[in-house]
C-alpha cells in the first residue's frame, strides 16, 4: 500500500513521525507533503513539492491521509480513499459540520487528542520514540514550561496557562525553572531534558495533552496538566489511570511541585507511568499498525 500524507505546516511534525513509523515497522511505504515551512524544525520529506513531483506522488499513491491538509491536494487530483486526522480546535469547533462532511465523502476520520474522541472520530495517538537517551537534568530540582506560541496573540497568548505557572513558581525555594515558546524542536527536547518535572497545559484552554507531554514521559520527564472532567473521565476509562498528575490553578500547583522537589521517589513513579504510557499507546509500531489497519478499512469502503 502507498500512502501520501498532506500536513499543514504546523502538522508536519505528526506526519513525519507516522511516515516514518509505517516506512520503519510495515512493508507499506508512505510520504509526506508540507505544506508551507516545518515551524518548530521537524524533518520534513517534501515541503511545498513541484507540481511534477506532486502529481507523481498523486498518481502513486492507493490512499490520502488530510493531516488537516486538504487544502494541499489540487483540483483534478483523481478520487481515492481518504482518512482525514484532526489535531484540535478545527475539529473541537466544527465537529458536526467536520462529521457530515467526512460521512458525505466517504472518509474515515481519526484524531490525535483523546478529547476529540468524544466527537466521533477514532484515537490513535501520534508516534513517539523513546527519547530516555537524551534525559540529562540539571543538579537540583528544576522545572520546564513550553509557552504558547506568539501567533495566538495577545488574547490567547496564555493558552498554556504559563500565568498559572509563573504565579505557582514565584518565590519557590531550590526550584530552577525554564519557560520557553517558539524554539524549534530539537532545542525544545534539549530543555525539557534538563528538567525534573514538566508542566504542560493549564487554565481554561487545557484539554489533557499534546505532543510536549508525549516528548517529556519519552524524555522520562514527569508532566504535571490539567483537563475537564469528562475529559480526565474519558482518559481514566480508556486508559485505567491518568498519565500526569492533575492540577487546577496556582495553588494547587505550587504544592504539586513541592511534593515532587521533595520526593524523589514519586518522581521516579510518575516517570514510570508516563514512559509506560507512551510506550503502549504511542510507540511507532503500535502508532503505524493502527494506522494500515484504517487505511486498509478505506480502501476496502470504496473498492
């Protein structure tokens, strides 16, 4: 089977890794088209392609994969089967309109966050290798924080909740910390292995976790996030527990990070749980036979 992932630039990073986790652990190939330039630096197979080399990939390929690209595929490209992964707010937003679209097309739909199961489409996590070869933290006790990115503007600037962390961390005896925003990839992965302990989303916009949290518990980084009730419900079903240990707002995060400043231990078990995690729902091979089982399934829908 040949599939052709199309990924928005800020997509790129997901599809890479599930190219490279069908081409490595399946005798299926794949490739990947971005769109525009990878923002965080991610490798990237062909970015913005000639028009010959797209429709050659077009012509190869038995089915698409829209990594909330559909914009990237031209007008007269010949109809093939079609899952479409949804990364977030597109879909968090649009979810009925996205479903009949995708009913009325033929196309099976997949999502990245567990949250977005709740609107119908199938999770499969995104790949992620074990990274445990670059953890090297710093003496201490230290913290890291990945901001949002300054796109968002002012209005959503904090959608992170990195307010909540500074407020939680002020004052703080033998903590370091590191908060950082729009550094590429492999700087990002440098710093969150320095840390001890990784905070990721906060605050009203969280919905559980992304790829940050990923890249910490391969990391051996424990992640300390929030989410809604029926999200962090929905991820105790699915999953028998949580992957990080919640916290709600300033306060109760300041006393999270004191008991693991002062708990080697419970570090070493969150870490644990997270790596474990990771490893059974997000590894490569796990990540690509999920994903050839779903495309097989399109293909059979249409032929």
């Amino acid at each position: 089977m040949n599939i052709l992932i199309l990924a928005k630039s800020d997509y790129s990073g997901a599809g890479y890794a599930l190219m490279d986790a069908i081409n490595t652990h399946t005798l299926h190939k794949a490739r990947l088209i971005a769109g525009g330039r990878t923002r965080y630096g991610y490798p990237a197979d062909l970015i913005r392609p000639t028009q010959d080399d797209l429709w050659k990939l077009i012509e190869w390929a038995d089915v698409y994969n829209f990594q909330a690209g559909t914009e990237l595929l031209p007008g007269g490209a010949p109809r093939k089967p079609v899952v479409k992964t949804y990364h977030g707010s597109e879909y968090r937003k649009h979810w009925g309109r996205e479903n009949a679209q995708a009913k009325a097309r033929g196309w099976a739909q997949t999502c990245l966050t567990v949250d977005l199961s709740q609107f119908g489409a199938t999770w499969i996590g995104r790949a992620m290798p074990d990274l445990s070869h670059m953890y090297s933290p710093d003496p201490g006790f230290h913290v890291a924080h990945a901001a949002a990115p300054d796109r968002h503007g002012k209005g959503k600037r904090d959608r992170k909740g990195t307010t909540i962390v500074q407020a939680a961390l002020a004052g703080l005896k033998d903590v370091t910390f590191d908060i950082f925003h729009d550094v590429p990839n492999d700087e990002c992965l440098r710093r969150k292995a320095k840390a001890h302990l990784y905070v990721d989303q906060l605050g009203p916009y969280s919905m559980g976790y992304g790829t940050s949290s990923l890249e910490a518990w391969a990391l051996g980084v424990p992640v300390v996030s929030e989410a809604p009730d029926e999200v962090l419900d929905l991820m105790r079903e699915r999953f028998g527990r949580l992957p990080f240990a919640p916290c709600h707002d300033a306060d109760s995060l300041r006393r999270c990070i004191v008991k693991f400043r002062d708990s080697p231990e419970l570090r070493a078990r969150w870490a644990i749980a997270g790596r474990r995690y990771v490893k059974r729902w997000h590894s490569p091979v796990f990540v690509a036979e999920r994903y050839i089982e779903l495309f097989e399934r399109a293909i059979d829908g249409v032929s």
